[in-house]
C-alpha cells in the first residue's frame, strides 16, 4: 500500500552547541514528523528551525524559543514523502538541496528506471 509521510530536510548544522538534546541525523536527510517523535527528534526540528534565524551562539532555549516566536514566518525545506513499498520506489519532496543528497539522487535514479 503506498504511503505518504510528512517530512523536513535536515539541512548540515554548524557545530555551534545547541541547548537541548537532538537525535543524530545525517545531512540532507529527512526527519519524519509525526506524533511518535521521540523528544530529540522535536530537538532536532526546532534546531533545523533555529539554523534559519538570527541567534547568538550563548543563547539558552529559552532565548532561542522566545527569538522563534518573535519571527513573522518560518520555513523548512520539506514536504511528503510518498512511499511504495511493493516497488520500493519514494517520492520526495522537491526542495531547493534534494540535488545534493545522496539518497534523493539515488531516489529519483531508482524511480527513473521503473
């Protein structure tokens, strides 16, 4: 049966200290959003958030949370990722970087081919 997952690219993060606990992911890979995330994955969307604003490198999160709120609009690269397991074929989301990664080329090449 095929499926279709919300997603938010994990763009690379600086190595600046981020002030809560995050789950390990690799660059440019897709972290699935939805109600069984563990807390370091919630960590680790709100540190993809934070990596698009302004913050200084001390700020606790309280700081960083309070700088969130304050933005008019925030924005991730993502989308859904639409799976079909029989074939093993995924769809991803169209953002800006899916050209780097490595597993969206091989992706799309794999979807190509069918």
């Amino acid at each position: 049966m095929i499926s279709f997952q919300a997603v938010v690219e994990v763009e690379p993060l600086d190595d600046s200290p981020v002030p809560w606990p995050v789950a390990p992911a690799d660059a440019w890979s897709w972290l699935i959003l939805n109600a069984g995330c563990t807390s370091e994955q919630v960590g680790l969307f709100v540190a993809v958030l934070a990596s698009r604003i302004e913050t200084p490198a001390s700020a606790g999160p309280e700081q960083v949370m309070d700088a969130l709120a304050a933005e008019e609009v925030l924005i991730v690269n993502g989308g859904l990722l639409v799976t079909d397991p029989g074939t093993g074929v995924e769809v991803v989301p169209n953002t800006t970087s899916a050209s780097r990664s490595p597993r969206c080329r091989a992706t799309f090449s794999a979807f190509n081919d069918s």
